[in-house]
C-alpha cells in the first residue's frame, strides 16, 4: 500500500536530493493549492511536471507571456503551445 501522508519537507528533502518523483509530487501539491509560485520555482529547478502544469494554466487562459516564460525557463511543450496560440486567428475564422 502506498503511502499518501508524505509531508512536503520529506518530499522537499528528496528533490534536494536529485529525486524526480519527489520533485513531480512537490509540483502536484502546489498545482493542487494553486501555487503559482512555487510552480514556478520548481520550473526553475527543472521540474517538467511543473512546467507542464503551468503551460495547461497558461494555455487555458492565453496567457502569451506566461507561455514564453515557462518556454525560456526550459519547458519546450509551452513555445509549441505559444506557437498554436500565435498561429490560430483571433476570432476562429481566416479571412
């Protein structure tokens, strides 16, 4: 059985540490309390799950910048996603 009452000091040890799921866990829980922040920190600290849940946030609300941030922070998933945004006409018609 799994356990699921990890603190987020473990957690924040283990990421420390080099460990990738503790770090993914650590992004999951801050996308869960809504985070921004330190989503975005741990973007910063290589964390792809992070920069993959900023990017849906980003995406959802069309939020360019935020897209070419989390792009340049190393996440390439959100400079595709700012290229389709950029790509797709404003109103949903070519004229």
């Amino acid at each position: 059985m799994a356990n699921t009452n990890i603190d987020r000091e473990t957690l924040r040890e283990l990421a420390d540490e080099g460990n990738e799921t503790a770090l993914d866990q650590l992004a999951d829980l801050a996308d869960a309390a809504d985070g921004l922040g330190e989503l975005s920190e741990l973007l910063d600290e290589g964390s792809m799950r992070a920069g993959f849940l900023l990017t849906r946030r980003a995406a959802a609300t069309g939020d360019l910048r935020e897209l070419q941030r989390i792009a340049d922070a190393g996440y390439d998933e959100a400079g595709d996603e700012l290229n389709r945004l950029l790509k797709a006409p404003a109103d949903g018609h070519w004229d």
